[in-house]
C-alpha cells in the first residue's frame, strides 16, 4: 500500500509555492514598514503552556490538541502561536524594552479538527502581537495592519466584524443572562455546547453545529440577549476603537454576538472575513488579551493581536503562474554546459541544462517547455567560442559571443 500524506495535512507543491512566497513577502514587507519585528517560537511547546495559555474550556485545548510524551514530558505541537510567544516575551525579558513590543510570526500550527473545505490539521498562520499598549489605539493599529495586508494582496471584498467582550466584571452578568436565555432548550444542543453551558457559556455563541444555530434562531437567542453591559472603562475603550477606525477610515460592522474561541480575549475581538469563501470564510481573528501575560507568569501587561490562516488566503488569492527559466543550454559536452551555466547564473540568470546529454531534440523540447531561450553549444560553436542563442517564443536564431548574451 502507497503512504500518503496524512489526513488533514496538504503539500505545498511548487506550482503553488510562489503565491505563498508572494504572502510571505508581502507580510514582511508591511509588517516592517510598521516596525514589527519577525519571531520565530519552536512548533512545539510545554503542553501546559497551551492548558494556561490558550484556556482548558476552549474546543483546542479539549480535543484538538497533539499532545506527545518524551522522557516524562508532555509536549504539544502549537496549535497557535500568541502563547508561544508570550512565553517568548517573558522568556527573554522582553517587557524590559520601552512599550509597545511590536512581533510578528508565520508558520504551521496543528490542530485535530476534522478536515474539510479551508479546515485542515496542519494549516499555518501569519499573525502579530503587540504589547504594552492599553490604549485602544493599539486594537486599531492591528486592525489597520490586517487590513492593509490583505489590500496589499489585492483582497478587497472583506468585512471587519468588531465586538467588545469587556473584562470579567462585564462579562459575568451577561454569562448568567446568556445562560438563562439557553436553559429552556439545552438539553436539545449539542454536547459541546452542554459542556460549555457552565464551564464558559459565551463560547456557545461560537457554536458551528448547524441545529444549535437553528435553535438560537426559534427561541430568538440573538434579541433576547442583545450585547454586553458594557462598564465605563470597556465602554470608553469600544467607543475610542471606533473613533480611531474612523479616523483611519476602516469600515467595520459591529456585531455583538462575535466571540472568539480563545479563553483570553478581553475588550477588543475582530474577525476579518471573506464574501469569496464558502462556509470557513474568516480569514483574520483577533483581539485584545490584557490578562494572558499575568496568567503566563509575568506582570500585567495589556496586549493585542490577530492570526490569519494561509490556506485560506491562498485560496481567494489569483495564483502566480511558475515563471519559465532565462536559459537552457542544448549540448552534448557535459563539462562546457556546466561550466557555461555556472557562468549564466553567477550573472543572476535562471539557467540550467540536460544533465542526461540526451539527443539535441530531446534536450530542446525541454527547452521549449520550461526556458525563455535556448542556448545552443554545439562542436562548432565550442570551436568558435560562440553561441547560438534561440528565442523559443518567436523562434528566432541569432549568434553571439558568451560577453555579447551578458552584457
Ligand atoms: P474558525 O472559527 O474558522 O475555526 P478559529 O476561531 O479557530 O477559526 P483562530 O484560532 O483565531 O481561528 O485562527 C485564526 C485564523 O486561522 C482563522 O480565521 C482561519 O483563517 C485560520 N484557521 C484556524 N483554524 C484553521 C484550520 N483548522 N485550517 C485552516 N485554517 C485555520
Ligand atoms: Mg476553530
């Protein structure tokens, strides 16, 4: 029987790579101009990093994880990268750096989900974290960055849901009213949502399940417990986010029933997500976690960040058509082809040559498929120390010394 790549996880193949390099680049290159700076976390961490850190009532932490144990030690792949690099942060004593500490990281994350259409067990995420700021400046400067990323990938047809979820005192009274308002039908939803019930009843509003979706709808969930009571401090904070999007003419629609499925968001949460994408549409999730630093083991530190899953833009992203190679070089001399091929690409030239010295029209239908030009050397040109240099495109033949082809 064949091995194949494992449920879940997907090659990347080269006819694909370029669009991600494009993402990448592209990520770095607006991330910099706005001074964050790259981190890279290992892909594996203490499993009671992710226990603390991501939340032990979150869907992650319950199932999705890949938990492993070596001499003794629970280890997890990550299956999301703020953790990590908040222990990052304190790891290195970062917070001794005058705020904000501007990071940005990309790369695999794993969870056990179950695979479908943009959900996969192996997928990667670019994301930003940025600590050290309490005011609500910081939320719309990730917003504004998550934005102007996608822009600078060409993607326009997005909508940025914002919600306030406010710190624990505003969020008690809403979890008892929110809980009230589910009692009647509970026991129908499904056995996640029975599970979240005590343990963190707003994640029931994150359910996916398409029947706890239709009971929310007949019992009228979304107007019978309308938004959080906000205190003045949160309300403050919502009302300046606003202000500041305004000001950075960011559009948004607010919608008081995003929560997101992480334990620490406080204040700030915000979803980027797609009309060109099916069912998996939200490309961007993020928001503010004041309290994950404390809860980390490290002083209290107010924080934002957001993660953008990379399948998913490359999904909604026109894929970069491979570029054919400058030069081929058509020879039955092995040892001048190589040498002459050292020479095109030490002169910054795609080139490259048949290292089977097939029969010339073997070697030039490869040309013709994958190169710009051919470059033909044969007894005579090797002689006469030229080169016969081939358009493939229009056909065209013409003769030149190697000084001529790279000046
Ligand atoms: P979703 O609601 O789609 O499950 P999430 O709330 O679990 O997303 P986050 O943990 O905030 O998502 O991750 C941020 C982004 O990473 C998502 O918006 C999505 O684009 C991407 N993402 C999350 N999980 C997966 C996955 N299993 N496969 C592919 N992309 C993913
Ligand atoms: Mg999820």
């Amino acid at each position: 029987m064949s091995i194949k790549a494992p449920k879940g996880t997907k090659d990347i193949l080269p006819e694909e790579i370029l669009t991600w390099q494009n993402i990448e680049k592209t990520a770095s290159d607006v991330f910099s101009r706005a001074n964050f700076k790259e981190i890279r976390t290992p892909v594996f961490e203490d499993t009671d990093l992710f226990e603390r850190g991501v939340g032990e009532t979150t869907d992650i932490v319950n199932k999705e994880m890949y938990t492993f144990i070596k001499s003794d030690r629970s280890l997890t792949l990550r299956p999301e990268n703020t953790a990590g690099v908040v222990r990052a942060y304190l790891e290195h004593n970062m917070f001794r750096e005058s705020p904000p500490v501007k990071l940005w990281y990309k790369g695999p994350m794993f969870r056990y989900e179950r695979p479908q259409a943009g959900r996969q067990r192996q997928f990667h995420q670019i994301g930003v974290e940025m600590f050290g700021v309490q005011d609500a400046s910081a939320d719309a400067e990730c917003i504004l960055l998550a934005s102007k990323f996608l822009n600078a990938l060409g993607l326009n047809n997005l909508v940025v849901e914002i919600n306030s979820l406010g710190c624990s005192v505003c969020r008690k009274e809403y979890k008892e009213k929110l809980k009230k308002a589910i009692a009647p039908f509970l026991k129908d939803l499904c056995e996640d949502c029975q599970n979240r019930y005590e343990k963190n009843p707003l994640r029931i509003l994150d359910c996916k399940n398409e029947n706890c979706n239709k009971l929310f709808q007949d019992y009228n969930l979304k107007n019978t417990v309308s938004s959080i009571d906000l205190c003045d401090e949160c309300a403050s904070h919502y009302k300046k986010l606003k202000e500041y999007l305004d000001i950075l003419n960011i559009k948004y629609v607010e919608n008081s029933f995003l929560v997101r499925g992480l334990d620490y968001y406080t204040k700030t949460v915000f979803e980027i997500k797609s009309n060109d994408l099916g069912s998996q549409n939200a490309v961007c999730g993020g928001g503010r976690y004041d309290g994950l630093v404390e809860m980390l083991g490290g002083v209290s530190t107010p924080a934002v960040g957001w993660a953008m899953g990379v399948e998913r833009l490359s999904s909604l992203i026109k894929q970069i058509e491979e570029r054919k190679i400058d030069y081929f070089v058509v020879s039955d001399n092995q040892k001048e082809a190589v040498k002459l091929v050292l020479k095109l690409r030490d002169a910054g030239y795609i080139a490259d040559f048949d290292y089977n010295s097939r029969k010339f029209s073997k070697q030039l239908e490869k040309a013709a498929k994958i190169s710009k030009f051919a470059i033909i050397l044969g007894e005579d040109e090797i002689k006469n120390a030229y080169l016969t240099v081939k358009n493939l495109e229009t056909s065209q033949q013409e003769k030149k010394t190697l000084e001529e082809l790279l000046s």
